[in-house]
C-alpha cells in the first residue's frame, strides 16, 4: 500500500521482520554486555553518591556558577576588543557589540543570581544532599533495585511494539480510500472488526498499567522491608 507515492507495507512486510530478528540475533550479546556495564556503573555511581553526595551537589553549584561567570566575562572582553583565544574570537566575531554586551551582562547576572540562591537555600540543599545519600545506601542494600528500570522499560518497549503492530494489523482488515488525496486513508470496519480493535486496544492498556503496577509493587515492598529491618 502507498501513500502520496510512499509504500508504507514494507516497513511491516516478513523481510522487515526477518531483518530485526537477524540484527537482534547477532547483536544480542553485545546488548547483555551494555545491560551488564550499564548495572556496574550504576552501582559505582551510587557507591560515590554515598560516600560524597554533598561535595558533588556543591562541586556542581560551583561549576555552574563559574561557568557562567566565565562565559559571560568572556562576552564583554570580546566586545571591548581585547583579544581572548583564537577559536573564541572566530566564533564570537559575528555579533555586534551590543549583542555581546546584553549576552555577557546577562550570564554574569544569572551567575550572580544562583549564587544567592544557593546562599539562601543551603540549608535546603544540605537536606537534599542527605536525601540523596539515604536514597544510595538503600539501592546499596537492595542491589537488585538497579535491575528494575531495565526490565521495567524491556517489557514496556515490547508490549508498546506488539500494540502498534497489532494495531496496524487490524486496521489493514478493512478497505482504503484516500478522497482528494489526502494523507489519512479513511478505514471502514465491520462489526466484529471494530469489537476486535477494542478489545485489543482495552487489553494493551491493561497490559501497560499492569506492568507499571508490578514496579510499583516491587519498589514499595522494597523499601517497607529496608524501612523496617534497618
């Protein structure tokens, strides 16, 4: 079937599927093997989180606020003339000089700005820090947790795959008509063919929030038996 010219069957043809199952065929080791360096870097990430969450929130504050200094000191001295770097002078050349001054003005003050921020809401971000912390120790302790997102988001990328092929399945049964050529085709369904796209339809939903409810189940029962054995 084709489209303004476009055969868009072939996406959804047995060669198309063939060519996945080859791809995921010979390529599925190396998706274990990004799975497995994904979950150990994930676990080294949270043994640094434990040890010095606070130094990385404020180490981040810090470069944020620099940075932005920086840029934006860089702006104005290219806008008063006084040659900075090579490569920054022939990216900042083509702005004018109030351009320059409005961006660098404007940098140094938003700088300025989270730094009081951060002044004003320390109290606040040394008790997101200790959060953060306390949420490390408990996927420390409850390593299978880091598995969980991975699976969570296999399962729910195979089941949306299965309800748009299932989809486009059904709603190939009935015949085509493209009035005036427009970029839709108009479908009509029989009885019994609209009860089937329903069903599936009410069946893949269920799936979905079935799915999302079985992580829901897994996290809490998690931290009910951390919150009460530790």
């Amino acid at each position: 079937m084709q489209v303004n010219g476009v055969d868009i069957t072939s996406f959804f043809s047995y060669s198309s599927y063939s060519a996945w199952a080859f791809d995921l065929q010979t390529g599925y080791l190396i998706l274990i093997g990004a799975a497995v360096a994904a979950m150990i870097c994930s676990l080294l990430f949270l043994v640094i989180v434990r040890c010095c969450a606070g130094v990385i929130i404020w180490l981040a504050i810090t470069a944020c606020i620099g940075g932005l200094e920086v840029i934006g000191i860089l702006f104005i001295l290219q806008a008063k003339g006084i040659q900075i770097a090579q490569f920054i002078n022939t990216q900042l050349s083509a702005l004018s000089f109030d351009t320059l001054i409005i961006i660098g003005s404007c940098l140094i003050a938003a700088g300025v700005f989270i730094l009081l921020l951060a002044i004003c809401l320390r109290n606040r971000i040394r008790m997101g820090s200790k959060a953060v912390e306390l949420g490390a120790v408990f996927l420390l302790q409850n390593c299978f947790m880091i598995i969980l997102p991975i699976t969570q988001a296999i399962f729910i990328t195979a089941t949306i795959g299965a309800l748009i092929i299932g989809v486009v399945a059904i709603y190939s049964m009935g015949p085509f008509t493209f009035p005036d050529n427009i970029a839709f085709p108009l479908v009509s369904f029989t009885n019994g063919q609209i009860i089937m796209l329903a069903s599936f339809l009410a069946g893949a939903l269920w799936t979905l929030f079935w799915l999302q409810g079985c992580n829901h189940f897994t996290l809490c029962s998690a931290v009910s038996i951390w919150y009460f054995n530790y």
